[in-house]
C-alpha cells in the first residue's frame, strides 16, 4: 500500500490539490493499478529499442520557421485574467 | 422525407438526382437532435444557425456534389477537437467556456470538401476512459439501451451517429477510444495507422499513441472520410509523407487473406462475443479466406505497458492546465504555486487525476527505469509480435471488445475492471497499427457486438477491402429503435 506522504509526494510533484477524501482514494486507487503493472517484471528485457513509429522514409523535416498566428485576439480571449496585452497572476514576490 | 438514417453514400445520391437539398438534410438532422439527445447526452454544443447558414450556402451548389466527396454531409466532432470559433471543453471542467481560436488540420479539409458541422459531441474527460461516464458534462447513453454506456472515451461520437444524429462523426483513438465505442453502438470505426492522419488541432492525451478517426455505419463512408482526411500535415510533425490511396475505389478489388487467430488472448470473452467473432472466421473461410492460428505472446502485458506510458506521457500534456493562459482558474490562489497546484486539483475531475498522478509516479527520480522505460522495453516486443505475426497472415483478428455494453456505473468503482474493457485494442496503439472494428452481431439482450481486424502499418485499404467483403456476406445492419424516430 502506498502511503499518505507517498501520495502527497506525487501530487506535489503534479501540482495538484487534493482533499483529504481525495488522499484516501487515491492511496487505494494508486496501490490497486500499481500492483497490477508489477506483472511487467515477468517479461524479460534488455536493451531493447524504443518503438519507432513513424516509418523512417517518411520522418518529415522542415524548416525551423516562426509563422504568424492569425487570431490573436481569439488566443487572449480564453485567458482568465489579461491586463495591457499580459496575462495577470497573482503576486509571487512578496514587498518587505 | 425522414433524415437520420442514411449513409454518405445514399446522400451523394440523392443530391446528384436532385431529391433534396443540403438544407433540408442538416434541416433534418438538426430536428433529432433537439427530439433525441434529451436521452443520450451526447451533444455539448449545437448551433443551429451557424450550421443552417452552412448548409444553406451549399444549396447555391448543388452542381459540384461531384467535386465535394462530402457535400453536404452532416458531421458530429469530439469536443476534443479545435473548430474555430465552437467550444473545445475535452469533457473537462478545465477547458468549460473554452473557444477554440482556430480550427484542427482533419476537421478543416473535411469542411473544404462539403461536410457540415452539426455539433461537438460529449466524450470522457481529455478522452480517458471506456464508458463516457469521466466527462464532467454527464454520462452519455447507448442508443440501444438507455440503461447502458455507449462506450468511451469517444461515446458521444458513436452515440450521435447510431442514433441518427449525424451521418458520420469524428473521434480519437489512444487505447481502443474509437474502435470500442463503435462496437458497443454497432458502428464501423477506425484507428488510422500511427501518423495517417494529422493531430494539429486535437487536445493531446498521449502523444505516442492518440489518433484520429471516423466512425460510420458503413465500411464504405469510414474509407471516404479516411481518403479525404489524410495525409501529411506540416503542422503534426508525426504525420506520414506516404500518398493516400482512393480508398473508395479500392474497395471492390477480388481478393482473399489470410487472417491471424491468437487464441490465448480470447480467453475470458463473453461466450456470445466469442460465438459471434466464430462465425466472422467462417465467414471469410466461405470468402476463400484462410485462418491460421498465430502467437501474441506479450499482449497480455498490454494493460500494464498502456497504463504506465499514457499515463506518462498525459502527465506531461496536461501540465498546461495550470489557470495561467486559458482555461479554470481559481478563485482563491494566494501565490502561483498556490494557483497551479489549486486550479488544477479544483478543475480536472477523478479519472483524469489518477492518471497524472501515476504518470508522474513512473517518470519520477528513482522509479523511472523500473516503471517508464520497462514499459517501453515491453511495447517494444509487442510490436515485434506483431510483425512476426504478419510474416504468416494479412490481419490479425479479434472481437473489439470482450462484452457488449456494460450498464452504467458497473464498472466505475474498480479502475482495473474498466480498463479491462480495451484489452483488445490497447496493444494496437501500442504497435502503432490500423485497427478496424466492424459489426458483427447482436446478442440475446439486442446489443451490438463487433469484431477488430488489425493489419500492417499503413495498409488501411486492405482493412477496408476485407470488411467490405465481409460487410457484402453479412447484409445491412439494423440500427437502434431511436434511429428511426422510435423508442
């Protein structure tokens, strides 16, 4: 069973909040899918390569060129917070 | 005359001999779904004006129906995907009021060849899960039985177009997402080979394995979508330079194959599913077909490889819900850290957590070589098998999913049990293939049931050819009550 720290640990690291019945059920959740994958240790491995998907005849290049977007003004209405053309956050240094 | 019913096909007719009007189909369409989706809850946004609008400017065309492949085909798309100027909420509170500020590259050249978008369609939260029972917009029901899931995570998709809702959808594959719900909805639905088609302008799950796809009720409108829809896009770096044959015209070629039985991997399916993926066998054997018996031997790790590297790689894609550029924010943050860690713990639902919290537990300090890179070690000799296997036969086959549709909130509580649902079609993501799932029968409680025909990267038109002949023995399939205005 993971612990708690074990689990707040990971949700930290996600950058996640979770409620204290949130804590508690992923403590089981996690466990339960974890203990599963450990059948993963059965098959043997060595240096195998990573899957290449894409067949390499067909590997695209292009040039490494900035291209305008068109709607800008669509991409800044989905911010939360805008102030002069920026996206507002709250304050992270703190005046002394 | 009733719209609803109707193939891509039977509309192309009927435009060419001049029978109705674009109009009058999307008309139509736009009429079940405000009679219809009270029920199944698979449309999120409709906007009937917009969309009459469309159809209406195509009326003043009527004579390049042969020049538009899609004339005035009414589509639904997975609220996974950008269309400029619709919403794109993934399913997710997250992305709840997001507009999309430009349009995905296969929504657009469907659009460019006369298809007509009738809506956004309902699907799991940033497409995880199997029953579409994770989108924080409601459960979508199964046309065939209101009582059960449609499938997932593309459920919104599957259900809109048995349902009459739409003539043919799009959705995205990452672990089965396409091919189990159009089994569990009795529809033809297709995973493109890895790098088909483009993913510019999809929310990214997991970049190694997400794809996108039709779903149909004919093998014949998946390959017109497919021939209109791929092909390389400068925009999706993974995206294949290889030409797109006339999938179309390839259908009817006389041919036989020869098609791969794994028969340790069919252990534990529902004795009805298993009956009727054996009468799929003899079927293409009275084709002329042959069927050999042939060895998976990994796929059986499939779950654990799927559930470490999606996982993973979703950790990382979903790093940018953090309330910063788009998307929830809380109303409560003191600091940044507070902002990040609060927006996301509030907006992004159970599901969704659990993965990134596993993900993040596999790529992180000390776990990463026993966990990641296994898994990748794993993937790798499922591909392998693959590749023997094709060595001896032309497809490998399978039922697309071990039971038909599950009741909703059956399988809700144990993760494990869920992910069982996909345990045919994850190893196919994970080796990159095409993989498509055809109607094959209707069990005893009246549910569809479907089988998966796997084949070699890229060889989508033998997919195609093979169901089509399959499609020919087995005759038309019926469709739900509700398709029909009933029920």
């Amino acid at each position: 069973m993971l612990t708690r720290e074990e689990v707040l640990k990971i949700a930290k690291l996600a950058r996640l909040t979770l409620t204290e019945d949130e804590i508690v059920f992923y403590q089981k959740q996690l466990t339960r899918v974890l203990g599963h994958i450990e059948d993963l240790n059965q098959v043997q491995t060595s240096k195998e390569a990573f899957v290449q998907h894409v067949p390499s005849d067909a590997i695209p290049f292009r040039e490494d060129r900035a291209q305008p977007f068109p709607n800008h003004e669509g991409l800044m209405g989905n911010a939360p917070a805008v102030e002069n053309g920026c996206f507002l956050l709250p304050t992270i240094v703190e005046h002394s | 005359m009733e719209f609803g019913t109707q193939t891509i096909q039977e509309l192309l007719e009927g435009y060419q001999a001049k029978q109705f009007k674009p109009s009058e189909v999307i008309e139509g369409y736009l009429k079940n779904i405000s009679e219809r989706d009270e029920k199944l809850n698979s449309f999120l946004q409709v906007r009937p004006e917009e969309t009459l609008a469309n159809a209406k400017k195509l009326d003043g065309r009527m004579n390049e129906v042969n020049q538009l492949p899609l004339f005035g085909i009414p589509i639904a798309i997975k609220d996974n995907f950008l269309v400029e100027g619709w919403q794109a909420t993934a399913g997710s509170k997250v992305l709840s009021g997001y507009v999309s500020p430009y349009t995905a590259t296969s929504v657009q050249r469907l659009e460019s060849m006369g298809a007509v978008i009738v809506g956004k369609v309902n699907c799991d939260e940033f497409a995880m899960g199997s029953s579409n029972e994770n989108s924080a917009f409601g459960a979508v029901r199964n046309p065939w039985d209101l009582e059960r899931v449609p499938g997932g995570s593309s459920g919104g998709s599957s259900a809109a177009v048995a349902a009459g809702l739409a003539t043919v959808s799009l959705g995205t594959d990452t672990g089965g997402s396409i091919r189990q719900p159009a089994s569990l909805c009795g529809l033809v639905g297709l995973k493109p080979t890895y790098g088909r088609v483009s993913r510019y302008g999809i929310v990214a799950y997991a970049s190694s394995l997400d794809q996108v796809g039709p779903f149909s009720k004919t093998v014949w409108d998946s390959a017109r979508v497919m021939e209109v829809m791929a092909g390389f896009d400068d925009r999706d770096a993974t995206s294949s330079k290889r030409s797109v044959p006339k999938y179309t015209e390839e259908l009817s070629s006389k041919r036989t194959f020869t098609l791969g039985v794994s028969r340790s991997w069919l252990e534990g399916v529902d004795p009805e599913v298993g009956k009727s993926f054996e009468a799929v066998l003899e079927a293409f054997k009275k084709m002329g077909g042959k069927v050999i018996d042939i060895d998976l031997p990994h796929t059986r790790y499939s779950l654990s490889t799927y559930y470490l590297i999606a996982p993973s790689e979703a950790s990382s894609n979903l790093a940018r819900y953090d309330g910063v550029h788009y998307g929830y924010r809380t109303p409560s943050a003191k600091s940044s850290e507070d902002l990040y860690s609060r927006s996301r713990g509030e907006g992004i639902g159970r599901e969704v957590k659990l993965r990134i919290m596993l993900g993040t537990y596999a790529l992180s300090a000390g776990y990463y070589d026993a966990f990641y890179l296994k898994a990748n070690q794993v993937r790798r000799k499922i591909q392998e098998d693959f590749e023997k296997a094709f060595t001896q036969c032309d497809f490998v086959v399978s039922p697309t999913s071990p039971s038909t549709a599950f009741k909703l909130g059956e399988k809700t509580d144990d993760p494990l049990k869920m992910y069982l649902s996909d345990i045919f079609t994850l190893p196919v993501n994970l080796a990159g293939l095409p993989g498509l799932s055809v109607p094959c029968g209707l069990d005893s409680k009246n549910l569809p049931i479907g089988f998966q025909l796997i084949g070699k990267p890229f060889c989508e038109s033998d997919l195609f050819t093979a169901a089509y002949q399959y499609e020919k023995v087995r005759g038309e399939f019926p469709l739900p009550s509700i398709a029909k205005g009933k029920g």
